[in-house]
C-alpha cells in the first residue's frame, strides 16, 4: 500500500533553529529569514469562498496574509487592512489576490485611531458593494521582560489595536451582514497558557476568546457565525517586531509537541473552513493550531 501522502509533520515546513535577527517597527515579511511560507506556492482553491466579499485586518503577512491568499484562491474579493508603513508586504499580496481575478482592496490604517474602523468598513462597501465575512487578525505584540517597564501606554495600545478595534468593526459591518456572513476573530494560545513577558498581548487574546463566545450568541439570530482560531508559535514578522526577547528567536517554537514553528500556511485551511458553508453548524467555537498546547 503507498503511504506517499503520510508524512511526518515535525517534516512538512522549516525545523531549524532561526538566525538571530530583530527589525525595526514596522517589521516586513520580505525581510526575514527565512520568509515565512504563506502558502504563495502550495495553496489550491476549490471555490469555497465563491462571490464573498471579505475584510482581513493584518492582511499584509504571516497568517493575515496566507488566509487573504487562500480566500481569493477560492473565490472571495479581498480587503486587506495594514499598518502604514507595511506597503511593501501588502502590495505583494495585492498581486497575488488579483492573479486570481478577484478584487483587491489596500486599507492602510492605524487601528490605534478610534475613527478607523468606520473608515475602513465604509471603504469596503464603497468598493464591494457589501461585505459578508470578517478576519479580524491584526495584532500588537511586544514582549516586556519587566513588570515596572510595562508602560500605560503600551497597555492602551495593545488592548486598542487587539480588541477595542475588533469590536469597532463588528459594530461598523453590523449593519450590512446577511444571514450567511461570518467573523473569524484571531486568539492566541496566550488566552489559555500566557507568557510572563506579554501580559499585556495574553490579557487581550483572552478577551478576543471571551469575546468570540459571546458575540456568537448575539449574532446568530441573525444567521451569523462567530468563531476563533488560538495559533501558537508561528513565524510571523509579530515575533521579530520586539515580539520576543532578543534571545529567543533562534529557538522560536522549537519546545513545541512538534518540535517546531508553525507556518502561516498551516492555518489558512482552518480560517476557509470556518468561513465556508462546510462549517453551518459551527459557531461559538476556538480552533487550536498550537503545535500541541493544550487551549482548555
């Protein structure tokens, strides 16, 4: 019997240990080594996502970027919000949204800015025509390694941009939901096994799960599902953006049950499937990709 699709996963995408590098904020995709794999070559589509219309915050790269490629791949026309700054990674995944005659849109916003949510939703509808699903994935992440060090400032930015925005543009595309639409909000194993260096960043991603369960219930008497996705340890430009410790690049996800960082890649499929119609019965509920953490 052939067993050429059996394959080990600690095998399937890059186990070494990472070159020591950090960059300045905003950190680019184009420039870490490795780059990330997003799914740029291997990703096929099968017109799940046939005719959506679909905003992805944090779009530009890591698992933003390999959801908004999967999408378009399988049929949706692709907002993407991004951190200005950023122009060079989203201008890529521009091109390979429209290599697949779908419609791209470039949304560059501080969603530190209370007033950006509307902006962004509004230009959505004004180039869509609607808007029927929602990834809302962008973060801030940055490790503290002293308690006194963790600035006010900090704290208000990290909860604006990780859930303050989340729930703004909930509120914005509200309005304009049919029964069918759906919103993906991006967790984090940090909800459930948090790291001392980002209290800050682990508080937020509990929110977001907190917040996915009971948005749920709201929104499914209108026929709208609301799920999350908890990654784990995934190389993304999030953890070379002072997401890290300077001294724990070079073994990022190696302690993991599969003795390695995850890729973006490795998630797209989940975020397709919970979008899709293959998922009608699925609401209220957080996928784990951890690598083996437990999120219960």
């Amino acid at each position: 019997m052939s067993k050429e699709n059996l394959v080990n996963p600690k095998d399937m995408f890059y186990s070494e240990k990472f070159p020591k590098q950090d960059q300045d904020t905003p950190a680019l995709q184009r420039n870490m080594e490795p780059k990330p794999d997003c799914g740029e070559d291997s990703y096929t589509g099968h017109d799940e996502l046939l005719g959506r219309k679909v905003l992805i915050t944090g779009g530009d790269s890591g698992i933003g970027r390999a959801v908004a490629i999967a999408f378009a791949r399988e049929g949706a026309d692709v907002a993407i919000q991004f951190l200005p700054g950023e122009e060079a990674d989203a201008i890529e995944v521009k091109e390979y949204i429209e290599e697949t005659g779908r419609e791209a849109l470039l949304l560059p916003f501080d969603l530190r800015d209370e007033t950006a949510p509307k902006k962004i939703i509004d230009q959505v509808i004004t180039q869509f025509g609607g808007v029927d699903g929602l990834v809302l994935n962008a973060a801030q992440q940055i490790s503290v390694d002293n308690l006194q060090e963790l600035t006010l400032e900090q704290i208000r930015d990290t909860f604006a941009v990780n859930i303050f925005s989340m729930m703004e543009l909930v509120k914005a595309a509200n309005p304009y939901f049919e029964p069918g639409a759906t919103i993906i909000n991006t967790t984090s194993v940090q909800a459930y096994n948090p790291s001392p260096h980002l209290l800050d960043y682990a508080a937020t991603k509990a929110a977001i799960s907190n917040y996915t369960i009971n948005l749920s219930q709201i929104m499914a008497k209108k026929g709208v599902r609301v799920n999350g996705v908890a990654p784990g340890p995934i190389w993304t430009p999030l953890q070379l953006d002072h997401g890290q410790p300077n001294d724990a690049i070079t073994d990022f996800g190696q302690d993991s049950l599969i003795g390695r960082a995850g890729q973006p890649a490795e998630l797209a499929h989940i975020y397709v499937f919970l979008t899709s119609n293959k998922a009608s019965y699925v609401t209220g509920q957080i996928y784990g990709v951890t690598g083996g953490q437990a999120i219960n």
